[in-house]
C-alpha cells in the first residue's frame, strides 16, 4: 500500500494555485471547489492507496502547434493531477540527482527544485540560461559548425517500459514508480507509450526518460548543450557535426525508438546560427521592451511581470517609458510579414494586455484567420482589458460567439473552450441569449461544459430546473459544469435540487456542490 503524505498534496494543490494544471487550457473551476472543501479532499487523498487508484475521466484534444501542425494535449481529471503531482513530488529529489548536474552547464531544461509554495522547477535554469550558455560556447573561435536537432514527437512516442527502467534507476521509492506507470497506463488504455502533453510533472517524466541519451553523449566526449528535446552541438568541423548527429540518432533509436524531426535538425556554419537562433534585429528589439518593461514593473513595485499596470497612476517619466514601447507597430510588422513569429505576437499581446489597452481589438478580429495560432493569448488579452463601456464589452462577446460560426477557430474544439471560457466567468460579455441554441447545436463536451458554466452565469434558471433528471446522462466534465451551474436558481430550489443528485455523487462532485451552494452564480 502506497499513501501519499498531506504535505505534498498541499505542495501539489499549492502548485495548481501558482502555475495552473496545465500550460494549454483554462484553469477548470473544479480547483476553487477543492479549495473550498481542501481538508476533506485531502483527507480522502492521503487515505487512498495510490497504488490502486483507478484514474478518472482527462480530456484529450487537438490543439494547433503554429499555422499548420497540430499536436494532442491533455488535461487531467483534478484529483487525478493531484494525484499525479504529489507523487513527482516526493521523489522530485532523488530524480533531479539522477540527472546531470546543474554545474555542468548541459542540460538547462525544468531542473527540479521543489518549494513549499508550489514551485517544481528552478526558476534561475530555463530557456534564457540556454540561450546565454550558447551565446557563451561561442566564444571558443576554434567551433565551426552548430548541428540542431529536435526530438520527434516526444511525449507521445515515450515508451512506457524504458520510462519504468529510468524511473527505477533514478530512486529507490519502487512503489511510487508502480504508481507514476499505472497512472500513465490508466490514462493511455492499451498504449504501452506516451505521457500527457503540458503539464510540469509530465515534464519531468520526460527528462528522466532521455537522462540516458546525455550520458551516452557526454561519454563520447560531444559538446552539446539541451533544453528538452532541442539538442545544439557545438563541432569543429563538418563532419564531427554529422558523426554527432548521427549517434545521436542512433541512440535515441536504439533506447527509445525515437527519431530527430527532419525539418528541424540542420547542421549550419556559427555565422549562420549566430544570425538565425542568437541574435536577430527583432530579437535585440523584443530584448530591449522586455528589459524597458521589467525595469518599470521592478520600479512600481509590482509582485509579477503580468500584473496590471495603470497608466494613469504613472508619472510622467514612466508614461514616456510606455509611449515608447511601440507595441502597436510591432505586431502591425508581424502582420505584414509572409511567416508570423508567435512568440513575438504573445509578447505584445501580454504587454498590452497588462495596460489594458484596447487599441488591438479591430486588428485582432481582422486578422484572426491567421493569428489563431495565438488564439488563447487573444482571449487572455481581450480578459484583461478594463475601463472599456459596457457596450464595447457586449460587442466584443458577440464578435468572440460570431468566430464559432464563421472562422478557423471553429475547427477545433481547443479554440472553442478558449473562446467560450470568456462567458463562463462573468457576464460582462453579455449575448446571453445565444446560449441555448448553440448549446443544442453543441457536439462535444468540451463546448457543452463551458456553455452550461456560461447559462449559469447568466442566470437562465428553466433551464437547470428540470436537469436533474439527466444528470447521470452526463459525461464527468460537463455533469461537473452542471452541478455548479445549478447554484444560480432560487435558495430553496437549489437545496432541493442538490439533495435529489447528492446520493449519485463522487467526491469531487459532493466538493462542487459545497462550493457552489456558498458561491452561487
């Protein structure tokens, strides 16, 4: 028998908190709910035995990966994530040990350092150190070549057998590594590899899988450094890169049974690497606003890089900081431009965003067939405006529900939670009235739950009324929606609504209930 310890399901909800269960969906309500009701949740968590835990109902789905490639993401049932984290949790340590050291300025990608207020990863080792760490071996003039190479397929192709024989070598807890494979196992079915795209302990699974390719390469005296499944190795000629590329292929096969991606595995002289991947003119540009606006969140004293700034409260000096920044013209570039970058999209979306300025809405919605790469940071940008007339937040509700009919972002049901979790939190956005014919008309779960959540919200009482009835015909997610939904009839209908369902109910559905009858819509 294998129970988990209270404390690191505190530390695992204490990361939901902080970080969100995954990095590609909206955070589900159903966290408030275990927040509510946290010491009864946690109770029932710590007295199960992890090592029969039978998973829950996750979410899988499509979700872009640029304008033209997609990939599956999941979302895990909450108790299942709770579950799943904790368990990272306590064998976080012997896991990081496990891999090469930090001081070897190799490996740059979520190093473990656990915190009690929810943080996984060391937040002073990521992307920009393995930016810097190129930048760095660089300077050896006698380096010629850069090979680049890129993992295919990652997450979905880990094999579960040779992530069992990592996990085991990595630490001696055997039967929290049973219960990290029979969670996976649960969660693929009949697969045998593959582990859930974009959530942090996921993430660590993937780095202990290849913790083996690096000893390989260090053993064979390759200069390289990675971040994930992005490898850069540093040669002195051609050929050395092509011999490095090539053991490095065969390794990967050989243990994993995975392939380098074709189209993102090159070998290019310094010159060239330095101008494609360290130092472009809009790099330089994109280095210069984020360092202008770091300065000025460090200089108002703001606790995050996302928090609201105020314009009117800034002094004049701090206003000239903003003028300058040029957000407007920088995504008005990337617009006229044949190949978009994304990232350079997000960072202003995220930017104006924290201003609340309004001034993109028109150009987004114009432009929306081919930024929908973008599509959540969208959302989260039009979330953040304020101080705008109701009307023009009405406007922009009926703008978001006319994208479900008649743009690229009704293709996937990926951007269609993104576009309904706007309704399913407030009703500032008005065009409630649209609720329940595309709620008929919805046919999938994942627009179903949100438009319940939203109805709810907008208080549409008749229709929760006689729901009750149907409850049990509804899949995990959306029955969930159903019973917060639910709270925003009449005191004494709601009570005897909930005491009708309560006998069918699980206990995460009994924490939605609690929740929702002292938080009614």
């Amino acid at each position: 028998m294998l129970k988990l310890k209270p404390s690191s399901l505190d530390w695992a909800l204490e990361h939901v908190n902080r970080f969100d269960d995954t990095s590609m969906l909206p955070l589900p309500f159903e966290y408030s709910a275990i927040q509510h009701v946290w010491p009864e949740i946690r109770s029932y968590l710590s007295e199960q035995d992890a090592l029969t835990w039978k998973v829950r109902a996750h979410r899988s789905l499509l979700a872009p990966k640029g304008r033209y490639a997609f990939r599956v993401i999941t979302q895990l049932d909450p108790l299942d994530f709770l579950l799943f984290a904790a368990l990272i949790r306590e064998v976080a340590k012997d896991l990081e040990n496990n891999r090469v050291p930090v001081a070897h300025n190799v490996v740059f990608s979520y190093r473990l350092l656990p915190k009690k207020d929810g943080k996984l990863f060391d937040p002073l080792i990521g992307y920009d150190q393995f930016l810097a760490r190129s930048r760095e071996l660089l300077m050896d003039k006698t380096y010629t070549h850069v090979a680049l190479a890129d993992i295919a397929d990652f997450y979905p192709r880990i094999y579960h057998h040779r992530l069992h024989g990592a996990l085991s070598n990595a630490t001696t807890l055997s039967q929290h590594v049973v219960a990290i494979m029979r969670l996976l196992s649960g969660w693929n079915g009949t697969e045998t590899f593959g582990i859930p795209v974009g959530n942090a302990p996921s993430r660590v699974l993937a780095e202990v899988a290849i913790a083996d390719v690096d000893e390989a390469l260090m053993a064979n005296g390759i200069n390289y450094i990675r971040f994930n499944d992005d490898y850069r190795i540093f040669t002195k000629t051609h050929a050395e890169a092509y011999r490095a590329l090539a053991f490095l292929a065969e390794v990967l096969y050989r243990n994993h049974g995975l392939a380098l991606q074709p189209q993102k595995t090159h070998v290019l002289r310094v010159k060239e690497f330095r101008k494609r991947y360290l130092s472009s003119p809009e790099e330089r540009e994109i280095d210069s606003l984020y360092e202008k606006v770091q300065e000025l969140i460090s200089e108002l004293g703001l606790s995050s890089s996302y928090e609201e700034i105020e314009y009117s409260d800034l002094n004049a000096e701090q206003q000239e900081v903003i003028n300058s920044l040029n957000l407007s013209g920088l995504l008005q570039e990337e617009l006229d431009k044949a190949d978009i970058d994304f990232g350079v999209v997000k960072f202003v979306l995220r930017r104006m965003g924290q201003l609340g300025d309004p001034s993109l809405v028109d150009e987004l919605f114009n432009s929306i067939d081919v930024l929908y790469p973008a599509f959540p940071d969208i959302i989260q940008y039009f979330t953040s405006l304020r101080n705008l007339k109701t009307p023009q937040y009405h406007d922009i509700g009926k703008r978001v529900l006319d994208l479900l009919e008649s743009s690229l972002v009704s293709e996937l049901e990926y951007h269609r939670i993104w576009a309904l979790d706007l309704f399913a939190h407030t009703t500032q956005w008005d065009n409630e009235d649209r609720f329940f014919t595309m709620l008929g008309t919805a046919h999938d779960a994942f627009s179903r739950r949100k438009l319940i959540l939203a109805m709810g919200r907008a208080h549409q009482r008749h229709w929760f009324q006689s729901q009750w009835r149907n409850l049990t015909n509804e899949a995990p997610w959306p029955r969930r929606a159903l019973l917060a939904g639910a709270s925003c009839m009449a005191a004494d209908a709601r009570k005897h609504w909930y005491k009708s369902v309560l006998p069918q109910l699980d206990e995460l559905e009994k924490g939605v209930v609690k929740w929702a009858t002292a938080n009614p819509f």
